[in-house]
C-alpha cells in the first residue's frame, strides 16, 4: 500500500532516477568482485575500465602499481593481466592446463565463429591443431622441402630488392610477400608473383586489419559487440576486410576441389579435403569446408605477419646499428663468402648473425600481449584466485624486457644470446611464440624463413637510410607492433 502511495505521487524525473538506481544496484550484484580476485584499478558503472588503455605500455604502468597479476573491467567482462617472466612461466608452462583456451573475442568472432585453430577449444581445437602440426611437419617431405621452399623464394627476395638498384623503396610489401609466398606453398601448393594484383589485396587487406585491431575503439566493441554493431566504426572495416579475405580463400579452395585428385594430394587444402572424407563419422572434429577456411587464414596471417614484421624491423636495427651490421657481413663473409646462398645447415656456424636475429625478435616486441587466453578452470596464481571462464592476458613484452632476465634490457644488445666464447646461447625469457600448450604453431617454420632471409640480404647488401631520413625505433602499435613506414636504400655489396 505505502509502495503504491510512493510510486503514485512519482513524476517522469523520479522515475528516471529509481530506474538509475535500480539499473546501478544490478549492476554492482552482476560485477561482484570474486573473493581474492586479483587487483585492479577502480571500475566504472557500466563501463568498467573502458577508458583504461589496454597497450602494453599501460599494461606495464599498471603491473608496476598493482602487481604481476592484475585485473581490468570492460562492460561486464573481467580480463586478468599477467607480467614478468617468473608469473608468465608459471601461468603457461607450471600450470599447463589451466590458462590454455580461447575466450569468444567479439572483435573476431564474428569472421571465425570459434573454428579454425587460433581461436577454437576442446576436441575440435585439438584435431585441427594436430592435423595442421602434422602437415607442416611433412609437407613435400618434410624439413627439406620447407627449407628448399625457403632458399627459392630468397632468391625471389633478393632479385627483387636488386631491381630496386639503389634507389629509395619502401620493402614492406615485398618482404611480407616473400614471407606470405612461403606458408602460400605449404596451403595452396603454389606462389604468387610480388605483382599479383589478388595476392597484394590480400596482403593489404590483412595488414590493415591488424593495425586496427590494436585500436582503442575497435577494441571497444568487445566490450559493447551488441551496440556497436549497428555504428559505424573501426571495427567494421576489420570485418569487411576479413570478409574479402575469406572470399579470396574461397576462391582457392574451390579451384581445388575441382581439381582434387585425392591420390596426388599437393597441398594443404588437399590433405584437408581428404580429411573431410575420412572424418565424416566424426562431426565434432569439425573437419568441413566452412572450418578449412577459417584454418586457410590462420595460417596465412600467422604464418605472414610475425615474421614479416620481424625482417622490417631486422632492417630498421640494422639501419640503426650499423657497426652491428657490419660484424654481421664479416661472418657472413668468412662463414660462406659470396660463392652461395645461405641454408639452414649455416645457422649453427653464424653464431652472431642468429644472435641478431633473436635480438631483433626481442626488441621488436612484435607481439606484445599475444593473443587472449582464458581460464578452462578455477585456478590460483600469484596468490589470487581466478574463475573458470576469466579471460586472460599474457603480457609477452614485460618477459622480453623484463629487468631481472636480461642484462641491458632496454637496448639492442646482440651479446644477450651470446656465451663468453661467442657461441650462441638460448635463453628461457625468450617468448617472442609464447608458450604451453598455445604456442606458436607455426614458430619451426618462421625460425628457418627468419634466418634464410635475413642472411641472404645481408650476405648481398648494405642497408642505409635515406639521407635525412633514419627509421625510427619508435614502432606503431596495432595488433602487432611494426615498424613506422619509411623508405630505405639498398646497396649491393
């Protein structure tokens, strides 16, 4: 009766304020803080931390005020950040199975609906990892038929780098083709030419969407997917280019099921295709066209990206350092001369030119937060509970610079992966794949094409900057962090 009296005598402006209230308390149940759920800043009604950067710079100011095991709110979803080499080994390798599935990521899930590999979990992950693992391992052979893949488009690289004669030329698209005509091998059975016009779009298309992707604002919409969806926004031109993508893989795995002859397999897409026959008592295995596309793209962006950035930023350090670049010519020199290509077998007597290349790797930082994770159960860490379900964030930047694993941790220090005697030294801080059972899956195959590359280009030029114009070491921050776009020169040696 008293209610009824109350809610009587409200006008419009008391009820838009019980309606506030009302909307506030629920919100406060729904985002209870856990018990002993890791700290974070101070959340916002609503919002949560939406205004708080999610870039590894801001992840490691709030690592130092919170600690290495902190959290964050967006909307409604808790995200748990984890930092430094000692929390990062724990959280992924000492406890293996507790942080190794996908939480559903809005931003992409609406192009990979939870299949494929990156982005899949549970059975279906697992098969479609093992199938695509076991593929890389044999295709055409195995190690020597990726290596002979490798060593022929170098010499594609190379040629192209010369037609430049000297000139200034920005080399992002030619090494991130060179890159992508590798694991476009493995998947399509073929190359594409550097002046294909379909092959460019692709490249293009993709890299477009990895820089914004990295954004604040398309990284809103993970936060607010069903109210974004209808305003325009980065997070639309990610989907549309994604969506051209997809077509474009279509396209190539229906010129091979037109083709197929499945006593001949060539390819990746060929196996597969034989795969879907074998599998088809098994639907939870996932092994249908629709999931071969999703698996096409990962591939071909994680078997493209990583590593092309890698070889950009190679070549800004070596712009950077070039008394570093110099020692890496004379072993080079000494080691094979100009008689021949460098191979894999090379990499064991070039001890400074690999210790360069993991420099770079780590300096380059090329993936700092790696790719979210989320928790397959209720697991502790760092003294702190957290639920099953919990995204998580691995920040792979703080392990490559972490102060207490690296001696000069903030400069560009090839003696890192060097011993007293010159010889190369692998090092448990270095991440750059990540690490568990999330590994890179494709880590083997960038390790050869990084070495093959990079040597080749040294063993044949000298890298200068544009007068006036030195790279900058200052990287751009998308979902990858590369390089600012800059010409450079060339020189044959």
């Amino acid at each position: 009766m008293i209610l009824q009296t109350i809610f009587g005598c409200m006008d419009l402006t008391g009820w838009l304020v019980f309606s506030f209230v009302l909307l506030l308390v629920a919100d406060v149940i729904r985002n209870w803080t856990p018990t002993n759920f890791p700290p974070g800043p101070r959340a916002l009604p609503f919002l949560g931390n939406v205004f708080t950067g999610v870039d590894f710079k801001t992840i490691d100011k709030l690592a130092e005020e919170f600690g290495p095991v902190f959290s964050l709110r967006r909307g409604s979803e808790r995200m748990v950040f984890i930092s430094g080499f000692k929390m990062v080994k724990e959280a992924l390798v000492n406890q293996l199975d507790s942080f190794a599935d996908r939480p559903v990521v809005p931003l992409f899930h609406v192009v990979f609906k939870g299949l494929g590999i990156a982005l899949s979990n549970g059975y279906l992950w697992r098969m479609q990892r093992k199938f695509a693992n076991t593929h890389l391992h044999s295709f055409g052979g195995g190690k020597k038929s990726l290596e002979k893949h490798i060593e022929l488009e170098s010499t594609f690289l190379c040629e192209a780098f010369k037609d430049e004669q000297g000139r200034p030329f920005n080399p992002h698209y030619i090494l991130k083709s060179a890159v992508g005509n590798v694991i476009s091998a493995v998947v399509f059975g073929h190359r594409f030419e550097y002046s294909d016009e379909g092959f460019q779009n692709l490249l293009r298309l993709d890299n477009e969407a990895v820089l914004l992707a990295g954004t604040a604002r398309a990284q809103l919409y993970d936060a607010f997917p069903g109210l974004l969806n209808y305003l325009p926004g980065p997070h639309q031109t990610i989907h549309s280019n994604y969506r051209k993508i997809v077509a474009f893989l279509q396209m190539e795995i229906q010129k091979h099921q037109e083709e197929w002859n499945p006593e001949e397999p060539r390819d990746y897409i060929d196996t597969y295709l034989a795969e879907i026959e074998k599998r088809k008592g098994d639907p939870h295995a996932g092994f249908n066209t629709e999931t071969l596309t999703i698996c096409t793209l990962d591939l071909i962006e994680a078997g493209t990206e990583s590593a092309a950035t890698t070889l950009r930023w190679a070549l800004v350090f070596m712009m950077n350092y070039p008394e570093i670049q110099e020692k890496v010519q004379a072993e080079i020199d000494r080691v094979i001369g100009q008689s021949r290509q460098p191979t894999i077998a090379d990499r064991p007597n070039l001890p400074y030119t690999d210790a360069v290349i993991h420099e770079t790797q780590r300096m380059g930082n090329i993936v700092p937060l790696g790719f979210p994770k989320m928790a397959g159960k209720d697991a502790k860490l760092g003294g702190y509970f957290i639920p099953k379900g919990t995204a998580i964030t691995v920040n792979l930047s703080s392990v490559l610079f972490d102060k207490n694993e690296w001696e000069t941790p903030d400069t560009f220090n090839p003696e890192h992966f060097l011993d007293s005697e010159g010889q190369f030294r692998r090092r448990e801080a270095f991440l750059p794949f990540s690490a568990g059972k999330r590994v890179c899956l494709g880590e083997h195959l960038a390790r050869m094409e990084l070495f093959v590359f990079f040597a080749s280009l040294l063993q044949l030029f000298t890298f200068t900057p544009v007068p006036g114009e030195m790279p900058s070491l200052e990287g751009v921050l998308g979902f990858t962090y590369s390089p600012e776009e800059c010409k450079i020169l060339a020189l044959p040696r």
